[in-house]
C-alpha cells in the first residue's frame, strides 16, 4: 500500500523519520511530504494557501498506482480531510494523528504572524497536555526542524464539496482520548461533531501521548499505523 504521511504545521517529511522504517518494513511504500511555502519568507509564500496544500497531497496521490492511505498529524489532518474530498475513489483510508476531520470552511487555529510567515512559536507554547511527554533532549533535537509556514495556511478555511468523503473509512490515533471519550468531548465542538457523525466508517484509538507522538513515542504511533493500514 502506498501510505501519503502529511506533516502538521511547521514539519516536513523529515518529521515522519522514526515512523516510515516500521512502515516499509511491514510491506507499505511511504511517502512524506513536504508541503509548499515552508520555510520560505512572505515574498514567495504569501501566495500560499490551505488549497495548495491540499493541490500537493493530491497530486501525491495522483502519483501513486492504485488505492492509498493517507495520513495527517495535526493540521496535517485538515490536508488529509481535503484528500478525501478530491479523491474519495482513490483514498482507501483516512488516518488523523491527533487530529480530527475539518467541516467545511473552517481552519485549523490561529498563532501570530512575523514578518508576513507563521513562525513555530517554541514548545512552551503549547498546552502540557500537548507536550508532556517531549523531554528537553526530545525539544532540543526538534525544534530546529521546524520551519516557518506561509501566513494564510492556518487560518484558511477548507473548501469540501464532495458527500462520498463520507464513504472513506477514517480512523483517528488520539493522543490522550479513546473512543467514548473523543465522541463525549466532540458533541460540544458544533459543526465538528456533524462533520464526524457523517463518516460511516470511524474508529477513535488512544495512542497514549502528546500531540506530537513521532517524536515522543515512535514505535507505538508506527504500530497503531501499521494495524489501521492493513485493516
């Protein structure tokens, strides 16, 4: 199976490194994107939107012989989300990594501008919840893997039109919530919770970790990849 691992905000392909040795191994073909604009100053990537994004993991998709999984970590999930809306006959799954399926016109959150880029705002921004579990070699080795994103990417709603998105089978890889938990918690989010109620096909798996399980416990998120890959 061919497997599109689409990074979060900030991440490149780089990001998926300690997770696609499990993947090969186990028979799949990976590819890890890169997506455009990153790390680039405002002069070239102000352009860029959430639609460009996704126009590059389709044409990943377009690239590969047959059926695909695609996978998104974060605000990857929102690119993976748009995958499944511009080619529900090609995606054989959905994969969000503590991410969950965008309605339509929505984002994926807000962080300050500088200089017309989003810069990573360091890992003490982030909740403890999110973090928890990244210790100080962990932030130091990956901190300076990230890179700046173009400015409308994050707050850019996401176009989706097509219902058959709703056919494609997802399963969500929670950082702390399993499945009773997840769905108690979404009835609260509005348009999330339709969006979500509308796949006929979803499944909620707790990884057990922080938003950034790749870099916190890699051989635990490769496994739960594996098993909802050959599902």
């Amino acid at each position: 199976m061919d497997i599109i691992l689409i990074p979060g905000l900030w991440l490149d392909a780089s990001s998926w490194e300690d997770v696609t040795p499990a993947l090969e191994r186990a028979g799949h073909r990976t590819h890890p994107l890169s997506l455009p604009g990153l790390g680039e100053p405002a002069s070239a990537s102000a352009g860029i939107g959430i639609a460009d994004w996704i126009a590059a993991a389709v044409a990943a998709v377009d690239a590969a012989p047959g059926e695909v999984v695609v996978v998104g970590h974060s605000g990857g999930g929102n690119v993976a989300w748009g995958v499944a809306d511009a080619r529900p006959d090609r995606v054989r799954r959905v994969v969000f990594v503590d991410a969950v399926p965008p309605p339509a016109g929505t984002g994926i959150s807000e962080f300050t501008v500088v200089d017309g880029v989003v810069p990573f705002p360091g890992w003490d921004f982030f909740p403890e919840e999110d973090v928890h579990d990244l210790d100080e070699p962990t932030r130091a080795r990956t901190a300076p893997l990230t890179r700046s994103v173009p400015a409308r990417v994050p707050t850019d709603g996401i176009t989706l039109e097509n219902p058959d998105r709703y056919h494609v089978p997802v399963t969500l890889l929670m950082g702390g919530l399993d499945q009773p938990t997840f769905e108690g918690m979404i009835e609260q989010w509005g348009p999330y919770a339709e969006e979500y109620r509308a796949i006929q096909d979803a499944e909620v798996i707790r990884i057990g970790s922080g938003h950034w399980p790749q870099f916190s416990v890699p051989e635990r998120l490769s496994e739960l990849l594996v098993a909802a890959v050959d599902r």
